[in-house]
C-alpha cells in the first residue's frame, strides 16, 4: 500500500535509555519516510510504555489493533 511503512526493532541498551537516542533514530526514520510520502508507520514494540514515546515524538495512535483497518499511528502534521 502507498503511503504506508512499518518501523520496528529500535531498541536501546538499559545502559543508554533516557538519553535520546532512540527517539533520534525514530524521528529520522519517520522524517525520511514522510519526505518520501508517507503518513501512516505501523509501529512495532514489545514494551507498554512504547506508545508514549511515539506520542512524544508527534505521531498518533489510529489504533491499536492489528485487525483494524485503520491500525497504525498516522504522522503527526508538520509544523
């Protein structure tokens, strides 16, 4: 599907967390694909506190369920 784009597997080592560097390698990830005409990212995690960190990255959640036809976090509009 145009438009659309999954990322996942971002993860940083307990040692590193809180310090940015996921949320740095998310955002030009997301940055790139939006230069390139997407607007909607399925977004992989296997922790809870996940979908806070892409809240604060900008995007947000259409849904959280795999089943839905409109799951995925949809891009934030660009300031």
């Amino acid at each position: 599907m145009d438009g659309i784009t999954e990322i996942g597997g971002i993860g940083t080592l307990p040692i590193l967390r809180r310090q940015g560097f996921g949320a740095a390698v998310t955002t030009a990830l997301t940055t790139h694909a939006r230069d390139h005409g997407v607007l909607t990212f399925f977004l992989a995690y296997a922790e809870e506190v996940v979908p806070c960190i892409y809240g604060r990255l900008g995007l947000r959640a259409r849904s959280t369920s795999p089943a839905s036809a409109d799951a995925g976090y949809a891009a934030a509009p660009r300031a």
